[in-house]
C-alpha cells in the first residue's frame, strides 16, 4: 500500500467505520471507567478483579474445595441474596403504605387488591422474611458444625451473632405493619404490653425500614469483609500437614 493508502488507513473516520469497538475501548472516557487489560491473561484476570468494584470483595484465585456446594450450601450468600429481595420488595410496598392507626389496614387491603403485582410483591417480601431467618439459622448450624467459628474467625462469629438478632427483629418489627388482628394481637403478647398504638405502629415502622436495614446493612459488609480476610474456613485444612505425629506413640518410641 502506498503512503496514500496508509494515510487513508490511519485517519480517524477510517478506524471508526472498520473497528468501532475498539475505538470506543481506546477513548479517554471508557478508558476513565474500565482501567483493567482484557480478561484474557492471568495478569488481565488479577487486574480485573482488583479494579472492579463488585468483583473485589473475591479473591483472585479460589480454591477448588471452596466453590463446592457442600462446602458452604451457599447458605451465608443465599440469606445476602434474600435480603437484598427484601430491600427491593419493601421499597415497592413503601410507595403505598402509612403507619397510622387509621390507613394502615386499608392501605394494606388496597394494596393487595388494586394496585399492580401489590399481592405478588408483598408475598414476595413475606415469604423472603420467613426463608431468611430460617437460613441464617442454617448457616450458622453449618459454620458451627465445619468449626469455622475458631480462631482467627471468633470475630465474625460475634459479628453473625448480631446479624441473628438483627434478622429476627426485622421480623418481628415487620409483623406489626399490616395492623390486623393477628398482627396487632402477636405484637401485644410479643411486647407484653397493655396498649399497642399509633406509637408503637411508628416506632416499629421506623425500626423496620430505616433503623435496622441500616445496621444490617453496614454490619453484613463487615461481615463480608471479613469472611474475605479470614478466608474461608475449610482453605486452612488445606494448609495443615496431613498426619501429625500422635505424642504418645512418639513417647513410646523415644
Ligand atoms: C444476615 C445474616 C447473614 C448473612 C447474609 C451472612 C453472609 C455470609 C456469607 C456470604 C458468608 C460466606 C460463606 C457462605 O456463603 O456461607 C458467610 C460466612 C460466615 N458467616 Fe455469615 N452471614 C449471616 C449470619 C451469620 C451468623 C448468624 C453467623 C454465626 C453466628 C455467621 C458466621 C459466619 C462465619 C464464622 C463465616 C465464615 C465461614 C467460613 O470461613 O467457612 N454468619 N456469611
């Protein structure tokens, strides 16, 4: 090709016309939002992960016996998937609902029988409350069964402890909204108090979708952050030797 021909193949318009992706890839502004090489080598896959904001919290390389579902059954990153269908679904049951003695009931009733998926997105965050405390339950049975609650993980012990707690009062906060009968009368017995009123109606709310979301929320991603630092439990058998020589038998033979 003759300089003619090279100066067409270098001009701007010429590249956008025949490679548009890889001009956009080349420009300023992509190249200010995706600072990582391709994914396509060992060193582009680390870098990947280091830039990226969601895919940070991973390790860059995990071991085999981690990702096996026996491993975790994925019961700590279910109960993390359910509370975020928690969020979302409360937020679309906040556009219609009032803590007040007297819109309370009705708001719920309309909700369920006149405004578009309301019955469908309230069963969604009703049944998603139900499965999460059950998980969590499982998933602490299964760190305390693996032993992954000894050193150095005591901390995130205690840290899942209070996500427990912070689970079952966000259940218990949630019971009271509808403000029925079965609601109204389990929070009466639950407080063992005399009168439940528009009060307590505004605390639980209050409670429910501000004060402890937030609490969890912050909370959950030290939790993860810590699961992240810690490793998991079952990489530290990797790294232990496979038989130790028993002290007796070692005695015996000296
Ligand atoms: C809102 C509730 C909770 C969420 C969303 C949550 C989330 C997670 C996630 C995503 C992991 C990574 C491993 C996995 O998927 O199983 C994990 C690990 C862990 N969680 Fe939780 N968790 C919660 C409650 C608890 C409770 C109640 C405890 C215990 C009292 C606990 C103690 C631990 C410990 C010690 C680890 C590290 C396990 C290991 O290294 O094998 N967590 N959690």
């Amino acid at each position: 090709m003759g300089s003619n021909g090279r100066r067409v193949r270098d001009a701007g318009w010429y590249r956008s016309l025949l490679h548009p992706g890889k001009v956009y890839r080349d420009s300023e502004v992509y190249r200010s939002v995706v600072r990582h090489p391709k994914p396509d080598t060992p060193r582009g896959r680390a870098m990947t992960s280091f830039q990226n904001f969601f895919l940070h919290i991973y390790p860059v390389k995990v071991p085999r016996e981690i990702i096996r579902t026996r491993t975790t059954f994925r019961l700590g990153f279910i109960a993390a998937v359910l509370y975020g269908i928690l969020f979302i679904s409360g937020t679309y049951l906040m556009f219609f609902y009032r803590p007040t003695v007297p819109d309370a009931y009705f708001d719920m009733h309309t909700l369920s029988t006149s405004v578009a998926f309301g019955q469908f997105v309230r069963n969604v965050h009703r049944w998603s409350a139900h499965l999460m405390v059950v998980i969590v339950i499982l998933h602490l049975l299964r760190v305390f069964y693996s032993g992954a609650y000894r050193p150095p993980r005591q901390f995130n012990w205690v840290i899942g402890v209070v996500l427990l707690v912070l689970t079952l009062l966000m259940s218990f906060t949630g019971y009271l909204l509808p403000w029925d009968q079965l609601a109204y009368w389990a929070i009466t017995v639950g407080t063992g108090g005399t009168e439940v009123g528009s009060a307590a109606l505004l605390r639980f709310y209050v409670l429910h979708i501000y004060f402890i979301p937030a609490l969890i929320t912050v909370i959950l991603s030290i939790h993860i952050w810590r699961v992240r630092k810690d490793g998991f439990a079952v990489s530290d058998r990797r790294s232990e030797p496979e038989t130790e020589p028993v002290k007796e038998v070692a005695d015996a033979e000296a």
